[in-house]
C-alpha cells in the first residue's frame, strides 16, 4: 500500500483537503489525522472491521480500548449515557480539549473492540481545526489511538506518523507539529470522585477548580490498572533511558562514565550539555521527537534530566517514568 500525505498548511476549511479522508473513513479505512494533543490513527468506530485495522497498524494489544474523538459536547451525548453533572461541567470547561472522559457508553453504538468489550468508553472533543473539520465532515464517531507503532513514542508531526505507518496506511493528513504534545488527560467519571487514569495537560488543579476533588489513580492503593493502556511498556526509544537528577556534576559523571565504555549517550534536558555525544531538548512539547531523534542517532543510552521536585501527577514526568520504565541512573 502507498501512504499518500496530504498538507494541510492554508487549505485548513478547504472541502478538497478531507474529500479522500472522508471516503477513507466511510469505507472503513484508517486515515491519520492531527489532533492538538498527538497525531490520532482514526478509523470508524461503529465498524468493528474499521477498527481491527488499527490494531493491526499498530500492532496494539486487544485489551487496550481506544479513545472515541466526535466534533462536539451534542454529537458526544448520542454515544453516551448516565452522565452526570460534573460529566456535563468537564464537556462545557474543557472542550474541545485535552480531555478524555470515561463514561458509560449507549449500548449497541461502539463496535466492541473500540472498548476492549468494556461497558464505558473514553470520548472527547479534539481542540484542532483539522480533526474538527474531518470529524462534521465524516459524522461518525472516530476511534483514534495515537498514530505510533505500539510502545513506540507518539507522533508529535506527520513526518513521525510516515516513519512508523508508512506501507500500512492510505493517508496522513499533515496538520504540522502538534501544540502540546502529549497525550489528553484520561478522567474516569464513573467513579466518585473522579479519577485521573492518566495525567495530561489538564492538571488535577484545573479539573479541581471546575468539579471539586478529583483523585489521581497513582495515589489509590491496591488498584488494578482500570485504564487498561496504562500497564504496557510505553514511548520507549530503542536504547535504554535512566532518569537523573539535575544535578550537573552527577550528570557530567553520569556521561563520563557511560563514553568510558564506548557508548554513545544523549541527554534530554533543558539546559545543554556539551559533553554528551548529543543533547535533545525536554519539554511537554519536545519529549516524543528528542525520544525519536535518539533512535535515529543511534544512541546507545539516554539521560533524561527531571526536575528536583516534580509534581505529583505531572504529565510529562508521569511519560518519562514509562519511557524509563523507571530507572534511574546511580
Ligand atoms: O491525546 C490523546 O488522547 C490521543 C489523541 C490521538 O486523541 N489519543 C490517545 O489514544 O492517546 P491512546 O489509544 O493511545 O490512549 C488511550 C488511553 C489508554 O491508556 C486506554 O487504556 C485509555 O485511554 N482508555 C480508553 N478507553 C478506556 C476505557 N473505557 N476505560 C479506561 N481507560 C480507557
Ligand atoms: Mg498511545
């Protein structure tokens, strides 16, 4: 199969720009497309066919359910039930937004592998004018897991979507550099208080300050992972990362050492290290492509610099935990 990418760039309201992606979709293909958060593989998501497409594309577990994208709160509330007010608070505060919100899903709408067979479903609003414009143009709902090979880190631009899809897929729709980079919040709002099942640009303040207390699934004891996804190895470049403290003379005995044996080693850290054999930036933004740059380089290890004291629930050490697998350098 040839993957054909389409640029966006000024064509955003352009009808011509999603005729083919349209189609795609409606005939039970999987398109690529930009989302505010990460790049999204969208297939239907009433289309259990459609869906196992993406499974396939990504070589992604069954268990792990994906997230539902519609175009607004009304197209939302047709897939959805028992929502309760605080539901309906998060819709009008963060939407369209980074926020996934577990509900009850209606019965008979997903296909049953959209929700790994389970009776809820992560739906939101993508705050992005190409994914809105495709989703009131296509009006179905669309499942769209991040548009990476599955463990591997997600796309952050449509060249990454190329490098990981490319032969699998029909189409990527090229939106640029996504603007924040990291995947939506997942909130559980069939539990009470609701739960953070993963941190994300809306924090546990933003959510506080519109719903009242909302707890992080990190902090409740004994709990299985009920965001299925949560449990798999995650965003891990081919090298090995160790978290380390930002402490210069740790980390320049940590490059030291790590070059005394003939490896070649990259640090990921706002401030640059020269002596490294390379030095990849580390933002919320930058996180997935400085990963993929290290792949590309051919690095043999890599440091990545985390803040003295990060904050419980933070997003981006929460996704540097998991592509460390949480080691750290000692
Ligand atoms: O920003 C994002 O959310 C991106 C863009 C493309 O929208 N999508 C994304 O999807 O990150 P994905 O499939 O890579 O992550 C979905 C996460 C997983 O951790 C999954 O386990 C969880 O959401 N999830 C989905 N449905 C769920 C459900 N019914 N109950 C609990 N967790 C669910
Ligand atoms: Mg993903």
């Amino acid at each position: 199969m040839e993957t054909q990418t389409i640029l966006v760039d000024r064509n955003v309201n352009k009808e011509e720009t999603y005729t083919q992606a349209v189609e795609i979709l409606k005939n039970g293909g999987v398109v690529a497309f930009p989302t505010e958060t990460v790049y999204g593989l969208g297939a239907d998501a009433t289309n259990g066919e459609a869906v196992s497409r993406i499974f396939e594309a990504k070589g992604r577990p069954a268990d792990n359910p994906l997230i539902v994208h519609v175009d607004s709160k009304e197209s939302a509330l047709h897939y959805v039930q028992n929502v309760s007010d605080k539901a309906l608070h998060c819709m009008d505060a963060f939407w369209p937004g980074a926020l996934t919100l577990i509900l009850k899903a209606a019965p008979g709408t997903f296909a049953g592998n959209v929700t790994a067979d389970l009776d809820t479903v992560g739906i939101r609003v993508p705050d992005h004018p190409v994914a809105l414009n495709l989703l009131k143009r296509v009006e179905i709902p669309i499942a769209a897991p991040s548009a990476n090979i599955s463990g591997k880190p997600s796309p952050t631009l449509a060249e990454h979507v190329f490098h990981d899809m490319d032969g699998i897929i029909p189409l990527i729709l090229d939106g640029g550099a996504t603007e924040i980079g990291l995947e939506s919040t997942v909130l559980d709002m069939t539990s009470e208080p609701p739960v953070i099942l993963r941190p994300g640009k809306i924090s546990k303040q933003q959510l506080e300050a519109e719903i009242g207390t909302v707890h992080l699934s990190t902090e409740i004891k004994n709990n299985a992972p009920k965001a299925p996804g949560m449990k798999y190895i995650h965003y891990a470049p081919e090298a090995p990362v160790y978290l380390i403290e930002d402490k210069p003379a740790l980390i320049l005995k940590a490059i030291e050492h790590v070059q005394r044996s003939g490896k070649k080693v990259a640090v990921l850290s706002k401030e640059s290290y020269p002596q490294a054999d390379f030095h990849f930036a580390l933002s919320g933004e930058a996180l997935y492509d400085s990963l993929r740059k290290c792949d590309l380089m051919k690095v043999d290890l890599v440091l990545a610099v985390v803040p003295l004291n990060p904050e419980k629930g933070d997003a981006l050490m929460n996704r540097l935990e998991k592509a460390a697998d949480h080691k750290w350098f000692s």
